[in-house]
C-alpha cells in the first residue's frame, strides 16, 4: 500500500515547527514505516471488538475530597516565565 | 572483593548480619560508578549527597533491627520517573534541567523501603529506543563490549546493574524496554502484569503499555524489587485493585510437570544463530529438568510490531503534547505563544520523539483512525485471544527476548524500521498486558549475553518466576562483565 | 416568498459544584487567588495521571435522569487533542463515543406558545481548562503584550448538554437555557452563574427552505445572559435570511456575539476545521453504570421544577410567581415553603418575595441565604398584615428592615413606629376632629357624595402618620354618617 503524507499538515497539527528543510525527510521515514504498518489493514477483524485497555479492570474512582494543592511558589519556580501569581506566555495572535 | 558485586539477597543478608553497612556499600557502589561511568555512561544523574544520607538512615534501621528487603540497598531509577527535588529529564532537552517538586509512586515506595537511591539512569529520549542511542545526552556503553549498545530504551538502568554501579534497578517496559537492555547487558529484566506497579510519576510515553519492571542479577532479586514496588494505587486509575500473585512463591521447586510452549512464529529471518543456539539449548535443559514442551501458535505475532507501532505513537502524540514551554521545561521564545510552542517542540524533541508524534498524529487524524489505530485496537484482541488459546496447552512461553545480541553503535540509527523489528518477541506481552521475564543464558561466539524470555499468563507471575529461577538454575548466573579501564 | 426554516441546537456547559476537581484532589473554589488551587495532575506535569471523580459522575447521571435521558452502561472517557495555552496538557479529558447521557428531551414553555419538546442528543463529562488574561495596551485580545495563565479552574468538572437543532427562535433558545439552568439549580450540582462562567452556551444556527437540505451551520459563542441568547439567536437567523435573499454564501464559522452593540462578528474560519484526533483516554478504565447505579440516581433526585410549579400552583401561588420562585435559588423555595408552613399567606408571601426581596437583593448584591430572612419571620410579618397590624406599606418597609438584619417584624414594625394604631377609640377622636372642622365636606358625605370619602380617609391617613387601619377609618365615617 502506498501512503502519502501531507508531512506539514501533520507537523502543524503536532505544533511541531520544524524545519522546512528537514520536513521532507520525516515524510519519507513516516510513508515506510506506515507502509509496513499497513500490513494490519490485511488482518481479517471482521466482528472484533477493540481493546484499549490490557485488563478487564472498570470503575476506577476517586471519592470527592479535597486533597492539598501544591505550593504556588513551587509551581511558579517551575515555570520558564512567570510572575509572583501567574504563568506568563506570549499573546495568542493566529487563529488555527 | 568490591561489595558493589553482591547480588540484593547478598548483601541484604551481609546487612543484617552487619557484616556489611549500608555506608560501606553505598561507597562501594559510588566508586564503582565513578571508575565506569566515564565509558559507559549508565547515569544521567548520581546523587552522591542524597545517597550517602539515605544509607545513613539505613544503618539506624538495621541497627534497630528494623530493615527490610531493601534497606540500605543501592538502587537506580531510570530517568523518567519522578523524583522530588531531583532533577529528571527523560534524557530529553525539553525537560532538561527539570526539578519536580514531587515524588511518583515508585520513588515513594523506594524511600518507604529505605532503599538506597544512587541516582537516575541513561535512556532513549522518552523510552523511544532499543539503544540508548536516543538519549539527548550521550549514548551509554554495553558494558561486555563498549562500543556496542546496551539495548533500550532502560539501557541505562541495565548497565548500571551489570557493572555494579547499582545492586538493582527500575526501568520501563512499553514493548521491550526492559527485557532487551537485560537480555543484551546478561541481567534479569522483568516487565509485570499491566496494573501491578503503579504508573504514577512515571513520565509516560504509551500509557496502555507502559509498566515498570525491575533488572536485577538474579532472579531472587527480581522478585525482592518487584515486590517492594508492585502494589495498588489510588493514584493510577489503571492500578490493580484484586489479589496479588506471591511473586517468589514457587521460586526452587523446578520445572518438572510444567507445560512450556515455544512459539512457531518466532526464530525466523534475522535471529542470529547464537541467539538460536543458547535458545534450544536452554529450551533442552528445561525438557531434561521434567517439563514438557509444546510448540503453540501466536498468529497475531505477525501483525504485532505493526499495531506497537501505530498504538504507541498514537498515545504518545497526546501524552507528549504537555511538552509546550509553558508551565515547566524548555521555552524558545517566539512572538505569539503558538510560535513560542512550535519551537519549543521543535528544538526540544529529538528525531525519534518527533518522527513518533508525527506518526502518531498521523495515525489518528481523521480519515485515517479506523484503517490504522481502530485496526490496531482490534489486533490487540486478537493478539490477547490468541495468547489465550496457547495458555490452554501450557503453562508459559519461551522464546528468545531478542533476534540479536548486542549490536554495534550507530548500526541501526539510518534505519528506525530495522530497531524497531529487534522488538518482535517483546511486543506481544505489552499488547495484552502480561508479565515477562528475560533471564541471561550463557554468551554467544562473540562473548555477548543472550537472554532468555519467559513469557505468561497475566497475574501469573509466580509460575513465570519458578521457570526463570529453573533456567538460572540449570544455566548458570551469568558472570559480571570483566571491569574496562576508564577510557581516557 | 416561502418561509424560511430556522434550526438551532444548543451546548451548554455546566460546571460541577464538586469539593474537588474532576481528576485530582485540588479544590474547586473560584475565589482562591491565582495558581493555588493546583498540583502535578491539573497542571499536565510529566508522570501526573488522572483519576475520575466520583461524585461528578453521580451527579451527571442525575442530570441525565432530569433530562429524560438513557445512561449508558459501558462509557469511558475520550482525549480530544487540541493546543490551547489554557489547557495544561494539550488535550482535553472528555468523551466521544457513548456520553453517560444520550436521547434525551426537555418541554419548554415561551410565554404566548405552545408548550415545545426539545430533544438532547447527549450530555457529556470532560474538564474545563484555565483562565488567560490579556495584558495589553488597549485591553483588547487583539493588542494583548502578553497571557497572563492561571490554572485554578483547569480540571474542574464541566457537563456538555448538547440538544439536536430542535430549537426554533431566540426565545425558545432562552427558555431552553433557563429550564436547565433551573433544573440544575434543582438538583443542587452547580451554581449555574453566568456571571461566573458556571453556565455557559453556544449556539449552532442555520436556515433553510422547507424540502431543502439544512443550511449552513455558524457557530455563535460569547453569550454572557439569556437576553443575549436570545437576541444572538434571532440576530443571526436574521443575519442569515438577509445575507441568503441579497445573493450572499453562508459560510461555515464561528461568530462573536458583541452584547454592546447588538451584533456578531467572525471569529475564524471552520472550514478545514481542527481535527480533534479523539481516541480512548488511555490512563482511565471503562466506567460501568449498571442498572444499581443509576437506581441510587434516581433515588437521589430531589423534585424537579416541573413538580414543584404544580405544588406551588396548588398552595395558591399564581403561574407567575411561581415559575419565578422556581427559577430563583433555592433559597427562595425554602423560605416560601417555610413561611406557608408556619401559616403564612401563600400569595402574599411569594408577591413579597418575587418582588421585594428580588429587588433588594439584586440592588444590595447579596444572596438571600446571607441574610437573616426566615420562613417563619415571614409567616409572622403576614400575619401581622392580616391582623391588621400592619398596612401593605409598612410591611414592605419592615420586610426591607428585617433583610437588613435589624430585627425580627415585630421588633422592626415598633422600632420604626410602623404599627397601625390598634385603639379605636383614638382614631375616633381624630375623625370626629375632621368632622367637626369640615362641617361642610361632611354634610356632603351624609348626602351620598362619594367623593368626599377619600378626603377624610386621606386626611385621617395624614393626622396619623399612616398608621391608621383605612378599613377602620371608613368604618367610623360610615358610623358617623348614619348616625
């Protein structure tokens, strides 16, 4: 099976801004990968049901009670650019 | 005699006998590090300070009388599990220098045993690899021939194991990661049933598959750090909640009786014949030990590096997308916060990383889901069905953990295709979540571990444990690796 | 000209009240400063994992109960992946395929109409992101310097109610909104505030001719009350019909409403829409609600709105005040149901607190559940009012005192001197002084001039300080006049 990649199209969905002149190359890798993974398009799964989840484990809950948050401070040192109260990022400009 | 070279059961013994103290052995260890790590790079990060602090606490305890499997034993925890207060970075830019202000599961765990934590280990980028190649920062040495790999993506934790730089040792386990670095470094590798060690605070990169395992040198050892680790959780929703196998149960009372199924599909094109050799002859010391052996089919095997393949890049495109420059890790600035993003994704991920998040966007895009990711999802049924169907003529499966032994560095780096195929007897247990083992069994002509799988039922792995201390048993502990001289 | 055909579907989305967050033990409070209501799993750091909250999932069951809806059985939760700044791990934790609530439907009633059935297609679980602020020169999106990020609101619970284009007009969008803003603020799992952002809608509107295929569909966000709902609503059906008849393309977006100006404007372009990339959240298992769990739902509820507008009807409440009482938080209800217990005048009571205690309320920005309001000190200002005690005047003014928090109505009513004068023989005396000096008017009253009755009751009112009963008093003008 022959697959054709819209690389860029991908790369701007993954918000992955790279390189022009790399971009190409990642789409080539991709479309022989994929073509040896099309190969599962050839199992006959006709009435399988899919399986997300390895254990037949359900209902995993939480009971509502609040547990303590981090300290601020903490989280902010973690930040790349914050302020004493706030994570700071550049304005949003593109609509996407 | 260095006690950097004492198996955990060992040493545990000498500790609580104090013939040994923790102090002595964590400076044993430490120095063992410091002679092999300028070639073999096993480490990301040693915590010299923290080290030396847990194993004073450690001998208050075993002076009380008080230790525990672990007290006081050297232990290393693959990079991508958090660790409070200690820099982790999934040997990745994007979270260099990352300090998390909390601990996992496991690293709780850790401090509860009073294990001694020597630091965080080498890894490919995100546990994408089978070599370590992937790392942002520097490939580590197989310790048997240094310029070949050491297998992955825990290659780190494997090497820090085989060459004494720890007694044990936490790697991560998404379709091999911890059975080939054991299998090509001559350790045990173990990889649990999904669910039995919590996943809180490991950096995930397929949450479906991912479980943590341990290496270790011996089979008994396996089974101390598995349990020290396994346990439910409230923090991990996948956490398993029922009854708990005895991991070491059966450990000794041989193989006579057991069923053991070898897999028809497996040992084909490209396994070495080293690899088959040391297999058969392992398969023939269990027969000559009293198990029966039974050929079984895994049909789906076939299609299973595929479905890794496509479920693996799918979860990780998600789970990986939290990497943005925003709240913690690596910014490149940009002028609206998307271009900030962009680069910082770009800059900060690794070709492996980014060559798997494209393919995983790609595999769940619309239009293309149903043909690649609902078709994977439904071979993995399959691949549990039939996993199903051979444990009703046998109690395990064996097969070789991996078609090579180690291979060269930089051999498989143009060909991400070919590394991902050295996968193909790994991948099937990830699939359905069952526990796996691999357990040295002797060298090839080259003088390079081959190691051994022991594949089962999930929940089961107290028989798994019986059959891997049978084949320790009949094959001989494989020896430590002659110690190199640091290379200049 | 043919008619056009309006179809409009709507999505709310409900914030849960929850003690804490959907899947982390970090507390749900809007009034928390910034970034203190948050820790590794809300935050998206690396290794967190989420784990869903029980409650949330209850109450989401009782919402679907509320709205007639089935509970699926086997659900899970979905990763909807999408960059935003806001949403700390890139993608947000909802469902896809096999919501908790499907095939559901709520009967609204616009004023003037016909009573409609609008049918909900599904209601969801997921986790609502956090808050930017824009930093700029002019305030404005557009020139904002730079985002300020606060994560206190990520993970918080937040249920998607989404209906079918089963809705016609404006008003229906509006009455739609407000039944479930009530029937939520019936079930006790929300504030429902939209001033807060506890309640928020969407619109999807397109128009057509009857036979043809549905139009366009355009995508109407920032609707910040009813009104604007509904005028948003209608406005874009307008604005479509005219852009169609002049020969323009409706094209697929989404569109601003701008409550200031009455008007919309385009957000961005749909077409080539984001792709989503929904698959299974990997680090949650599969949720079965069984036919228990739903049975302790139902057994949960409490009474829906519906219910309660009949029993109120039935207490003597009129339509109006009832359906209002209804639609007001729940503090009101209670009051009512106390005040009519403890032997209050239905009608009476709910007039003062549809009006009066609303007005106050709105005009002092305080929550009735903040003041010292009873049922019972209700119950004891009607009967002061049916004793005659107190005249409808100065029982609104004791009412207001008493909200102040100045004391009980009997207190109030003698502190301000409010009390009617209770001795006949006073208000004799200043009646007959008004006879006595307006011989004339009272001649004129003997003789059955009417007219001259609001004079002296005017005047008595006066001589009193309102304090007289005016019954009383035209109980002795009459004495006086057949004497």
């Amino acid at each position: 099976m022959a697959i054709e990649i819209d690389i860029a199209h991908v790369a701007r969905l993954a918000r992955l801004g790279i390189p022009e002149e790399e971009l190409a190359g990642y789409g080539e890798q991709l479309e022989v990968i994929l073509e040896h993974a099309a190969a599962v398009q050839g199992a006959d799964t006709e009435g399988v049901e899919p399986t997300a989840h390895p254990l037949g484990i359900v209902n995993a809950f939480r009971v509502d009670e609040v547990r303590p948050s981090l300290d601020r401070a903490s989280v902010l040192a973690q930040g790349p650019d914050t302020t004493d109260e706030y994570f700071r990022v550049p304005p949003a400009l593109e609509t996407e | 005699m260095s006690a950097a070279n004492l198996s955990i059961s060992e040493a545990s013994q000498a500790l609580a006998s104090g013939d040994l103290s923790a102090k002595e052995l964590t400076e044993d260890v430490l120095q063992r590090a410091s002679m092999t790590e300028g070639q073999l790079h096993s480490y990301m990060l040693i915590d010299h300070d923290g080290a030396r602090a847990a194993a004073k606490e450690a001998d208050l305890k075993l002076a009380a009388g008080s230790g525990g499997s672990l007290t006081g034993i050297p232990i290393a925890l693959k990079d991508n599990m958090v660790t409070e207060g200690i820099e982790t970075t999934c040997s990745s830019k994007i979270l260099e220098g990352w300090i998390p202000p909390y601990d996992g599961s496991l690293s709780q765990s850790m401090k509860a045993a009073d294990a001694v934590i020597v630091g965080k280990t080498n890894m490919d980028e995100f546990a994408m690899g089978s070599s370590t190649e992937n790392s942002a920062f520097g490939t580590s040495r197989n310790p048997w021939d240094p310029t070949r790999v050491p297998g992955g993506s825990s290659g780190g934790s494997a090497v820090a194991v085989a060459i004494g730089s720890a007694l044990g040792s936490y790697g991560s386990d998404t379709g091999g990661s911890i059975r080939q670095p054991a299998s090509l470094c001559g350790i045990v590798g173990m990889k649990p049933t999904y669910g039995l060690v919590s996943r809180f605070g490991l950096i995930a990169f397929a949450s479906s598959l991912d479980q943590i395992g341990p290496f270790s040198r011996t089979v008994e050892d396996s089974v101390a750090l598995l349990a020290a680790a396994a346990g439910p959780d409230k923090m991990d929703a996948t956490s398993y909640h029922g009854a708990y196998p005895n991991f070491g149960g059966s450990l000794g009372k041989g193989v006579a009786g057991l069923r053991i199924g070898v897999v028809k599909e497996f040992g084909g094109e490209g396994q070495e014949d080293g690899v088959t050799s040391r297999f058969q002859a392992t398969v023939a010391a269990l027969e000559g030990a009293g198990a029966a052996v039974v050929e079984v089919s895994l049909p789906a095997a076939k299609y299973a590096v595929s479905t890794y393949y496509l479920i693996a890049p799918a979860e990780c495109s998600a789970n990986l997308a939290r990497f943005d420059g925003v709240r913690y890790g690596l910014r490149v600035e940009g002028e609206t916060v998307e271009a900030m993003m962009r680069r910082t994704r770009a800059e900060g991920f690794g070709p492996e990383v980014t060559r798997r998040i494209l393919l995983g966007t790609y595999a769940l895009s619309a239009g293309y889901y149903d043909a690649f990711y609902g078709q994977a999802q439904r071979l993995r049924t399959l691949m549990i069905q039939d996993f199903a169907t051979a444990y009703a003529s046998c109690d395990v499966l064996v097969s070789p953990t991996s078609p090579t032994t180690a291979f060269k560095i930089g051999e498989r780096t143009q060909d991400p295709l070919a590394m991902y195929l050295s996968d193909i007897y790994t991948i099937p247990s990830n699939l359905a979540g069952h526990p796996a083992i691999s357990v040295p069994v002797g060298n090839d002509e080259l003088g390079l571990p081959v190691g051994f799988q022991i594949m089962a039922p999930a929940l089961a792995e107290e028989v798994m444990y019986q059959v891997a201390d049978a084949v320790e048993t009949l094959m001989g502990r494989s020896p430590m690796p002659k110690l190199q001289e640091v290379a200049s | 000209m043919t008619e056009w055909q309006t179809v409009v579907g709507i999505e709310i989305h409900v914030e849960l009240a929850t003690k804490s967050k959907m899947f982390c033990g970090c507390a749900v409070n809007f009034d928390s400063p910034p970034n203190t209501n948050v820790c590794m799993v809300c935050l998206g750091m690396p290794g967190a994992l989420p784990v869903p909250n029980e409650t949330a999932l209850e109450w989401i069951t009782q919402i679907g109960l509320a709205l007639n809806c089935s509970i699926t059985e086997d659900t899970q939760f979905a990763r909807k992946n999408y960059f935003y700044a806001d949403q700390p791990k890139n993608y947000q934790i909802t469902q896809a395929e096999g919501p908790v609530c499907v095939d559901g439907f709520l009967d609204i009633q616009v004023e003037g109409e016909e009573s409609h059935r609008v049918i909900i297609e599904r209601a969801h679980m997921e986790e609502d992101t956090g808050k930017s602020t824009h930093v700029g020169s002019t305030g404005r999106i557009h020139s904002a310097e730079e985002t300020l990020m606060d994560f206190n609101r990520a993970g918080t619970p937040l249920v998607e109610i989404v209906t079918t284009p089963s809705i016609k007009t404006g008003p229906q969008a509006r009455a739609y909104a407000q039944k479930i803003r009530e029937l939520v603020m019936a079930l006790g799992v929300s504030d429902v505030k939209l001033e807060e952002g506890s309640m928020r809608f969407d619109s999807n509107i397109s128009v057509n001719k009857p036979g043809e295929p549905l139009g366009t569909k355009v995508e109407v966000k920032n609707m910040n009350s009813f009104r604007s709902l509904e005028r948003a609503t209608d406005f874009e059906i307008a604005r479509q019909i005219a852009a169609i008849e002049a020969g323009e393309r409706i094209v697929q977006e989404t569109r601003h409403w701008d409550e200031e100006k009455q008007t919309s404007k385009s957000m961005r372009s749909k077409e080539g829409s984001s792709d989503y990339r929904y698959f299974i959240e990997p680090d949650m298992v599969p949720m079965v609600l069984g036919a228990e769990w739903v049975a302790k739902a139902q057994a949960a509820l409490p009474e829906l709105p519906d219910a309660q507008q009949a029993r109120y009807e039935a207490l003597g409440l009129d339509q109006q005040a009832a359906s209002v009482i209804v639609g007001l938080e729940s503090a009101y209800s209670s009051i009512l149901e106390g005040a009519i217990d403890a032997g209050a005048d239905a009608r009476l009571v709910s007039n003062w607190l549809t009006q009066d205690v609303t007005a106050w309320a709105r005009s002092e920005e305080r929550a009735l559940d903040s003041t010292p309001l009873t049922g019972s000190a209700l119950a004891e200002l009607s009967a002061m009012v049916s004793d005659g005690k107190l005249s409808a005047t100065a029982a609104k003014k004791t009412l207001a005192a008493v909200l102040e928090g100045e004391g009980s109505p009997e207190e109030v009513a003698v502190a301000m001197d409010l009390l009617q004068m209770s001795d006949l023989g006073a208000i004799e005396a200043v009646v007959d002084k008004l006879i006595a000096d307006n011989p004339d008017d009272f001649e004129r009253l003997v003789g059955g001039d009417g007219r001259v009755n609001g004079f002296f009751v005017g005047q008595a009112m006066r001589a009193t300080g309102g304090k007289a009963d005016p019954k009383i008093v035209n109980q002795i003008l009459r004495d006086r006049a057949d004497q």
